[in-house]
C-alpha cells in the first residue's frame, strides 16, 4: 500500500495549504493520514485518488 507524504500532495495536483487539508480532514472532506512519527504524516495513495476521482465524478455530474 503506497504512501504519499504531505509534502507531495501537489504531485497529485492537490496544492492545497496545510491547514486547509487540516479542515477538510477534520470536516471529513479528505483522506484521514497515516501517522508515520509524531511529525510524519502520509496519505494512502489509492484514497488520495479515489478523492481526486471524486471530485472530477461531481464536476461531470454537474456539468451534464
């Protein structure tokens, strides 16, 4: 299960600030992460683009 650091969100075109992803978290809007130290947090690579997904479905569901 591949992991995503924080700092290589953007790889995945989310360019988000950290404390938005730290609101949408806590809203519930965004992958939980995988605590790697007290410090270290990483993202689930599949859940990181089953978000992007979603968010690309609503676009299209929108826009039909």
């Amino acid at each position: 299960m591949p992991l995503i650091p924080l700092h290589e969100l953007p790889t995945k075109g989310i360019n988000y600030s950290r404390n938005y992803i730290d609101r949408l978290i806590k809203d519930g809007k965004f992958p939980k992460p995988v605590f790697l130290s007290p410090r270290r947090r990483a993202f689930i690579e599949s859940e990181i683009d089953a978000w992007v997904k979603a968010r690309v479905d609503l676009r299209d569901k929108v826009a039909a």
